[in-house]
C-alpha cells in the first residue's frame, strides 16, 4: 500500500511539474503574444483613422486647442540672430467685447506684454496667428506667432523704435518654447471683464425699484 502511496504520489508530481514548467508558461507566452498582436493591431487601425483625417484635424490633434488662452504660461523666445532671448509669463486672460487677449508679463524687464489673435489688428483667416507685443520705453518688440507643437511656437520678430503699430524693417526667425508644468488648462482660466462693461452687466440685472403706490 505504501508503495501504491509512493507511485501515486510520484505520477502526480511529475505532472505538476508538467504543468508548471510547460503548459502554464506556454499560456503565458500565448497570451502575451495575443495582447502584443492585439496592441499592434490597434496602433495600425489608429494610424490609419488618423491618415483619414483632414490637414486641419491632424493640426488640431497634434497641436491641441488652437485658441489665445491656449498659449497661457511661461515661455522663452529666442531670435535667429540670438540677439533676443524673452522669458515671458503670461496667465490673465481677458475679454473686451469679441476680443480675447492674454496679459502677462516680461520677467527680465518686468514689463507687461499682452497676447491677442492676429485677426484683432488685421483682416486675417487663420486660426493659427497669434501677436505678442512687448512695448519698452525705447520702442516695441512685436511677435507674429503660431503654434507648431502642444509646447512650441514659431513665427517672426520685428523692432520698432517708436510705436507698436510702425514695424519697419526685415523680420527675425522666432522660435519659442514653452515650460509645460506651466501651462493651464483651456477652462482653468476665467476671462475677466473691463470694469465698465461689468458695471453695466450688473446694472442690467438689478431690478428696478417698484415705487408705485408709494405715498408721502
């Protein structure tokens, strides 16, 4: 009986370790291989519905949002002649009737900059035109801009040395990136009225003071 015991207990064995050393790393190996295959056929299937999409639809998934309260936070621009380097934050957006412009500030100079679509100085049908202008007291550095990746920018620099609205002279290659830690989402940053329009908002919402029937 006790011998029967043993060549059972042996048989058994050896098939666990049957088990445990073929068949559960051959499932294991089956299914990784199904999971990778699986992977690769989603990444093809995406790139192929991405291939399927409109230039300005690929833009938009590559780029994001395509808005002035897209290029909230800290950025350096640098110049092609290197001549300019700016680090500029800029995190107040505000709106003044259809126009939405972004203000920061220069943190080398410590001077305020704002940042607004191209189309609110000029008749322009792009989405992606964007214009910063950072005016000094010996004249204005003005920055045509669009957005090449979720954190990169590109575009031109001209120097005026008298007001912002006379550029005069050949552009400068702009290139701009931006920290990304820096960056708030498009809805995080509430967009602030001048004082007038509000008081004037606030006006129209008062109710009027019912003074009929009053008596002396």
């Amino acid at each position: 009986m006790g011998k029967d015991m043993r060549q059972f207990l042996t048989r058994h064995m050896l098939h666990v370790l049957l088990v445990l050393v073929l068949v559960l790393p051959m499932q294991a190996y089956t299914q990784e291989s199904e999971q990778l295959s699986k992977s690769a056929q989603e990444k093809r299937d995406q790139r192929q519905r991405f291939l399927q999409l409109s230039l300005g639809e690929r833009m938009a998934l590559a780029v994001g949002d395509i808005t002035v309260e897209s290029l909230n936070g800290l950025w350096i621009f640098s110049t092609s002649s290197k001549a300019i380097i700016n680090r500029y934050k800029l995190t107040k957006l505000h709106e003044d009737g259809a126009i939405l412009f972004l203000e920061g500030i220069d943190l080398d100079e410590g001077t305020p900059v704002v940042l607004f679509h191209h189309s609110a100085i000029e008749d322009i049908d792009k989405k992606n035109a964007f214009v910063l202008i950072d005016p000094d007291e010996e004249g204005c550095d003005v920055f045509f801009l669009r957005r090449t990746k979720p954190h990169s920018a590109k575009g031109e620099h001209y120097r005026s040395e008298t007001q912002c609205q006379a550029i005069h002279g050949q552009a400068e290659m702009l290139t701009a990136g931006r920290n990304p830690k820096s960056f708030r989402k498009p809805g995080q940053i509430k967009a602030k009225r001048p004082e007038a329009e509000k008081t004037t908002a606030q006006s129209a919402e008062t109710p009027d003071t019912d003074v009929e029937g009053q008596t002396d």
